[in-house]
C-alpha cells in the first residue's frame, strides 16, 4: 500500500518569479503527481476479503446508524482500510477507502487529539485518491501530510504514521516536500520503534539498496528472515518478498 496524501507542500517561491511563472509550474506539477497514499501492501491471501467482510458485517449489524464511540469508529476505519487493500475491483476499492476515511473522519470529530484517527483518516483519503487518478491525488497532497504530521505531532513513535511519512518524503519530488534523508529517517525511527514491523523494515532495505548500501540492506533483510510472522498480518507475504530480495543480492 504505498505509499501516498493531503500533502502537496507550499512551494517557496522568490517575489522575483514572475506570477505566469509560478502558474505555469503549478499547473505542470500539479499534471504530473499522484499521491504517495501509503506503503503498498501484498495481494490478499486467501480468504482475507470474506473474513473482513464478515467482521465488517459484525460491527454495522443492529447499530449502523447508533455508533458513537470513537474507538469504534477507528475500528471500522482500520476495517475499511484493509478491504480496501484486499479487493481486486477498483470500484470497490475506492468506496471502501471512501468509507473509511467517513468514518476515520467522525472519530476525529469526538477525539481531534487522536493520533490514530488522524493517520487512518490520511491512509484512507490517499488510497482512494491514488485511484482516482494524477489530478485528484495532486489536490489531496497537503491535507493527507498535514492529517500524518498532526498525528505524530501527537505520538511522535507511531510507527505507521511514520512509515506512511518516510515513504511519502521518498516519492514525492523536492519541489513538492520531498526529502530522502527524511525519508531514511523516518522509516528507520519505525523500525525503531516497532522492531516487528516486517514492511516498514522492508522498506528500509530498500531506501538502502536505493543508496546502493547493499550491507545495510541484507543485514535489515537478515533480520526479517529472523523473526516470526505476526499473526492477522501480510507479515508472511513481506518476508517472502525479503527472502527474494535477499536472494538478489551479490554474495560478499
């Protein structure tokens, strides 16, 4: 899931730079970027859809229109989340990020300081507006980056705000915020801080392979071979990806 977000940054621009300039440089980035949603995710494994068509099922039945805590909002959030990812036909897939993000949004409403719902709520606009196409993800850029630092303004050690951070800093171009020494960094405090988290440290492996830091990578690639797959996880999906990866590289 990758990667992008309500993110295009303000672009600083020098009073000497001729206004049809600056409109012509937006309109050619705005033409030519689509959002980094998020970190992209492995296909579904089997049986994935069904199980969380029928959790979703579980948490609407009886009390679609009586839900009122904001836990319960993040939970359907995260559900929607995930369906998103699992389906295969398009259309599902961008109205099920759109419910999501409806959601994540009314847990914001009752608990703006909550640093998940702002990141579910960035995760689940950027993955709808990703397939929606260049022009609509373009437009989204700055509020999905705004909703991801306002959330690790709140936690600064949430992993998955830090990951979907890291990556984002490492697709968008420079003129739009764009930075890979941030990106390197940000991925690396979510490993930090999450030492499990087998597809931030996947990442990683590769933002280093990117800066032709072989050794760096094969040791974080070691390490997920290491460990064990987290159960309700696409863990074993991410370490069959680390293993072919591994694999690939030159022996010492």
């Amino acid at each position: 899931m990758l990667l992008l977000c309500p993110w295009i940054k303000r672009i600083a621009v020098s009073p000497a730079v001729p206004h049809r300039t600056l409109t012509v440089l937006l309109v050619f980035a705005l033409a030519i970027v689509t959002v980094p949603a998020r970190p992209e995710s492995p296909s579904a494994a089997p049986g994935q859809v069904e199980a969380l068509e029928k959790v979703l099922h579980t948490l609407l039945a009886g009390h679609a229109d009586s839900l009122s805590d904001a836990g319960q909002f993040l939970h359907l959030a995260n559900v929607y989340l995930d369906l998103g990812d699992a389906y295969t036909d398009e259309n599902k897939r961008r109205e099920s990020y759109e419910q999501g993000a409806k959601v994540a949004q009314r847990a914001l409403a009752l608990e703006p300081s909550n640093a998940e719902a702002h990141y579910l709520y960035a995760a689940n606009v950027g993955s709808a507006a990703q397939l929606q196409g260049m022009m609509a993800s373009a437009l989204t850029v700055n509020e999905i980056k705004s909703h991801v630092k306002r959330a690790l303004e709140l936690n600064p050690d949430y992993a998955p705000a830090l990951h979907m951070m890291g990556m984002m800093y490492e697709e968008l171009p420079w003129f739009l915020g764009g930075d890979g020494e941030a990106a390197l960094t940000h991925v690396q405090h979510a490993v930090t801080v999450d030492p499990q988290y087998t597809h931030a440290r996947l990442d990683l492996a590769r933002l280093y392979l990117k800066r032709r830091n072989a050794s760096a990578a094969r040791q974080e690639l070691q390490t997920i071979m290491s460990g064990s797959p987290r159960p309700g996880t696409n863990d074993q999906r991410y370490r069959q990806e680390a293993r072919q990866l591994l694999a690939s590289l030159p022996t010492k």
